[in-house]
C-alpha cells in the first residue's frame, strides 16, 4: 500500500536537496523514512519503498539503501533498493527490491517495446530466407524446426504466429529491473527487462533485449559489453568488450575477450572467445576460443572450432547466401577451411581447406583431410580416437545451466540410432563405391571427396564394430530389465513397448528423436492445435521416452542382423550377438587405448628437460604429464574392459540357463 508524502516529509526532503514537478505525485510505503532520498528530482508519478537497511559491498564497505542523486521520471523503486549517482535519469522502470544502481548513465523506457522478443534473426542465410523470431522461451529444438524445416511453410506461419502473439504479450512502456540486481558505472540501458539476481558492471549499452536472470542462475554482465536487440537466458555470462547484436543468447553461455557475434543463435553451454560469429545457429556446446575463428552462415553443435577455422558463404555471384553444416560433434583443426554449401558428417575432424563442397553426412566419425588441394574422406576414424571419446565424456560433466527450468532438451549419447543409422548406411555406402569401381581401385570417388582403398576397408569395419556395441548395448539393457528364465519370457521382455522409434531419426540441435515423432508433432502444429507450451512439452516427452523409442529402432535392425523376427529368434543368436557386443567393446577401447599411448611417446616427450638428456626429458615429461598407466583417463578405459567383459560374461551365463 502506497500514500501521499505528508508536509513535513515534503520539507525534510527539500531540505536535502529533493525536488518534484507535482510532490501529490510522489506516493511512499507506509513506513518510508525521507532521511534516505537526498538530491533526487521527482518527475511523472514515481512510488517508493521503505529504505530501511545497509547495504555490505564487495571488500567490506557498508552503504545505507535510499536514493542519492539522481532524476526518476514514472518509476517503482520496491524496498531497500539503493540508487546512486544517476548521471542523467532512469525513465518508466519498476526497481526491485534489494537492488542496486550505481554510477550509470541513463535507464530507460522510450516507447511501447517488446523487450527483444519477435525479433527477427537472419540465422545462416544472409540474404534472408531463415529469419527466426526469439523471445525469451525458445528453445534450440524449436529453433531447429523454425530455421530448417522451411519446406512447410503452412508450419512455419503457425510458429511464427504464436511467437509474435507471445511477444505482443510482453510488450509495454514500462522496464522492469528485478529484486538483487546489481548495475554498476554502467552507460545507457535503453528498453530492457532484467531479472533477478543479474549482475552488470561496467556494461557499455544495452538496447531492446530481456536479461533473463534469476535466483537459481544469475546472469553476470561485464566491462564494455554491448548488446541490442536481444534475449539472454539464464546463467549466462558475457564480458571483456564483447558485442552481441541481433542474437539470442541460451542458458549457460559464456562469451568473453572481445567476442563478436552478429545474427546469431546461440543454445545451451555455447562459449565464444575472442572470435567473430555471423549469422550461425550455433547449438548447444558450439565451442571457440581462438581470436583469428570466425564461423559464419552455418549450424553447428558439439562443436570445437580450433585457432583460424573459417568458412566462406559468398562465391562472388549472387552474394552471401551459401550455408553449411557441420553435424553434431565435428572439430575443425587450425586454420582449417570450408567453403559453404558443405555438409559435414557428425563426430567428424575436418583438416586443411576444402573448397570442393563435400557432403560426408551419410559416413560419420570420419576425418576430412586435405592433400594437395583434393578433399581425402577416412570414414570411421573418429571411432577409434581418445578425443572422441574424451569429448562424449565431458560434456554432461561441463553442463553449465543452474536453472531448474531448462529450455534445451539435451541427449549426450555418443551412439544413439542417429549416429548408428548412419554407420549402417555408411557402410552400404562403401560397399556401393566398392562394387561399383572394383575392390581393387586404389582412390574411390564420393560426393567431391576421395577415398583411398585402405580406408574404405577400414572404414567399413570400424563402422561393422560400432554398430555391434550399440546393438549389443541395446539388448544387455533391455534383458537386463527384468528376470526371463525361458526363452518365451525372454522374447516377451524384447518385445518392443510400441512402433514408434523405427525408421530415421533426427537430432532436432541437441534433442534425438525419431522422424517419425517429430513429423507428427509438425502436422499437430501446422493444424492450430498446439500452443507453444504444449509443443514444448511434446519435445520434453519425445527426449524422456528416448530409450523406449532407442529399443524400437535397434529391435528392428537387430532382427535384420538375425534374419527373423523377435519371436523366432534362437538363444544361440542372442549369445552370439552378445559375443560381438563383447568383442566390439573391448576392440574399440585396445584401438582407444593405443590412441593414448600416442600421448606419451618420445616425440610428446619433445621439449621436455630441456637442459639435459634424454632421461632426464622423460623424468620432466613424468612429474608434468604422469605416466601412461597411472593416467586417470587411461585407467578408466582398462576399467571399462573388465566391466564390460564380465558383464558380458554375466549376460551370457544367464542365457546360458535359459530352458528352451
């Protein structure tokens, strides 16, 4: 409850310098003290809260909350809120309780603003085509489906619609700054809503954007940042220079030294550092560190942009309109290059410049190298790598987002029926190059790369033994369920729980689910019937029934493999798929093991006592590296042996009981 200023509050706030157009349109708590508001000038109608309690600063400095010079033109300040040093004036905002705003330049509201969302991004396609509207609930599926699936465009209408109806519904001529927040000597913050618990010091400008802090996950702002017209989710964190325009920031990024991103989307866990992003939908754990990176007119996700990767989207005709790919979990090494449109195949490392728009989507885990100007593929590579296997491991571990309320629906299965589908028609693929130019060519042609015969061999083993574990995978699990002690229990417990899961699958920026889902989910859209939460929730369901879906997809290629259906499946097969699953896991980890070994050989031991000898290189290697067996990664793999050996063993001294 608010009421009018007595008259003596009125005097004892003149007296300190206070001032008003109108003091009838100043209103206070009941119990506000006016000892506290000193060279403040009132204008429009302006309330205030009780200025009750001291304020402890970083380093141990103690300051009362109030208002100390400063101009409030129609605005809120809730309770204890603290404002000091206004330069020119704060303009039709709510101030939360607990707040603190000091040293700033301006704050304000101009007109009627929707606060960033229905903004319109120009992601991948420079030359438009793509635009997508952000606003505060999009989630990097969602985005997903709003900038790829453009072939139906009644969908994209209805999306687009609810969008702009949801960001009409924020739309005001009032800011809202909420409860704990902290801005301090920033400059302008012109149209902006900011959140709970955010933290702005020393930003430069902010124009037309939400700030999405809360509680749980703060968002921190720092020194010379500029952003407009944009959304930042929780937990984010940007600082050092950085600029972002155009861009919806998810939760849990962190861009910092100077980076620079334009037109962009960037989902969960994305961290930019000195780099340049232009136009890019960057799904979640898009990754670059480096100041000479630019990633431009692509999609990426789990990706890891090493020093100088670049692309190119204008071949100097009708302007920069090309665009690329880069599948779930592709690396670019130093000063790589591609020229758009390319297509990148998932879990792949690209080398070198390639400029002869290769399409490696149906062979993944591979490495894209140049030779001599020409693009060599080696399929499956990336199978048999620590790396791969390092980077599946650390990214739940580095998950970012504090906010229980997560947008992004995350799958971080390395194998999974979206990689496993194309293993399995990448190795029709290299049989197909095979039978048609003979088993004896020594260079295969595909899709404007090479292949070497060697390669294609091994290739299409390395994709035979990834398959094998995710199958075997599959089966241990579901057995593993439930107590069978005959062969009609048994078949009764791999009976998948529905159809769906067969067919393709599709990973929607961090969501892996089945096409078949996911095509529903868009004709239930195009037809009106979904609002944007209840389209949410259908993605929340899709990634909670994934490993009922996963046992569809793999029951139905497990029945290829042994050539009759689930109920006319032998124990012998079951054993003998289990036998392979046993067999593929310990080969991949020995090749994953070896791979390691590679780290502390003597040419890592380079540079090491440098001094002295070569015994003493390896004692400095030793004390800085470890040694090969005591390494923590390389226990764990020798771990992962003997787990899975014995619970292979164990799977088939079950089966082994089993009465016919």
């Amino acid at each position: 409850m608010f009421r009018q200023l007595t008259a003596q509050e009125i005097a004892q706030l003149e007296a300190q310098g206070c001032s008003a157009k109108d003091w009838t349109e100043v209103e206070v708590a009941q119990a506000f003290a006016p000892q506290f508001v000193h060279n403040v000038h009132f204008s429009g109608h302006n309330k205030l809260g009780v200025f009750g309690r001291e304020i402890t600063l970083p380093g141990g400095l103690t300051i009362h909350s109030g208002i100390y010079n400063a101009t409030l033109h129609n605005c809120e300040v809730g309770d204890d809120a603290h404002l000091f040093n206004i330069h020119n004036y704060i303009a039709n905002y709510h101030i939360g309780a607990h707040t603190c705003i000091e040293n700033v330049n301006a704050i304000l509201v101009d007109r009627r603003t929707t606060f960033g969302n229905g903004v319109r991004v120009p992601v991948m396609n420079e030359g438009g085509g793509r635009e997508i509207p952000i606003f505060n609930e999009l989630s990097a599926s969602l985005a997903y489906i709003l900038t790829l699936y453009r072939h139906r465009p009644e969908m994209i209408r209805e999306l687009e619609r609810q969008i702009d109806a949801y960001a009409e519904q924020q739309a005001s001529d009032h800011g809202y700054i909420g409860d704990h927040v902290r801005i301090l000597n920033c400059g302008s913050i012109k149209n902006v809503r900011i959140g709970d618990y955010a933290e702005l010091v020393g930003v430069s400008r902010l124009k037309n954007g939400t700030v999405n802090s809360n509680e749980q996950a703060p968002v921190r702002l720092g020194s010379g940042v500029k952003c407009a017209d944009f959304i930042i989710a929780s937990g984010v964190e940007i600082g050092d220079s950085t600029l972002v325009d155009k861009c919806f920031v998810g939760q849990g990024c962190i861009f910092d030294k100077h980076y620079s991103a334009g037109e962009s989307l960037f989902f969960s866990n994305c961290q930019g550092m000195h780099g340049e992003a232009c136009a890019i939908f960057a799904g979640p754990y898009t990754v670059t560190h480096h100041k000479s990176t630019l990633l431009i007119a692509g999609m990426f996700s789990f990706l890891n942009a090493g020093s100088g990767s670049n692309q190119s989207n204008h071949m100097y005709k009708l302007g920069p309109i090309h665009q690329g790919i880069a599948e779930r979990g592709a690396k670019t090494t130093s000063d790589s290059y591609l020229l758009w449109p390319s297509k990148v195949g998932a879990f792949s490392l690209v080398m070198g410049r390639h400029t002869h728009h290769a399409d490696t989507s149906a062979l993944p885990f591979s490495y894209l190298i140049e030779n001599n100007s020409e693009s060599f593929l080696v399929p499956g590579a990336n199978l048999r790598t620590v790396g791969t296997i390092r980077d599946a491991q650390k990214w739940p571990k580095r998950d970012n987002r504090k906010d229980e309320h997560k947008l992004d629906l995350i799958n971080f299965n390395l194998l999974s029926p979206y990689t496993v589908q194309k293993m399995w028609r990448g190795r029709e693929v290299l049989d197909e190059l095979q039978a048609l130019s003979g088993e004896n060519t020594e260079v295969y042609g595909y899709k404007n790369c090479k292949i070497r015969n060697s390669s294609l061999r091994h290739g299409r083993e390395l994709y035979t033994i990834g398959i094998q574990k995710f199958l075997g995978n599959s089966l241990i699990s579901r057995l593993e369920q439930s107590e069978w002690q005959t062969m009609d229990e048994v078949r009764k417990v791999l009976r998948p729980d529905s159809e769906t899961g067969k067919g393709g699958w599709v990973d929607l920026a961090g969501l892996i689910a089945p096409k078949s889902e996911v095509t529903r989910l868009l004709d239930d859209i195009e037809q009106g019937t979904l609002s944007l939460e209840a389209i949410q929730q259908r993605m929340v369901e899709m990634h909670a029934n994934y490993y009922s879906y996963e046992w569809s997809w793999a029951l139905e290629h497990l029945e290829q493999v042994w050539k009759c259906t689930v109920e006319e499946v032998t124990l012998d097969q079951l054993k003998e798929t289990v036998e392979n699953w046993k067999s593929a896991v310990v080969r991949l980890d020995k090749m994953v093991y070896d791979d390691a070994r590679k780290e502390f050989d003597l040419n890592s031991q380079t540079g090491f006592g440098v001094d002295g000898d070569r015994e003493q290189a390896a004692a400095d290697f030793e004390e800085v590296r470890g040694s090969f067996e005591s390494n923590s990664f390389v226990k764990a793999v020798l771990e992962h042996i003997d787990t899975k050996t014995a619970l292979g063993n164990k799977m088939l001294s079950r089966l082994a009981a089993v009465k016919q």
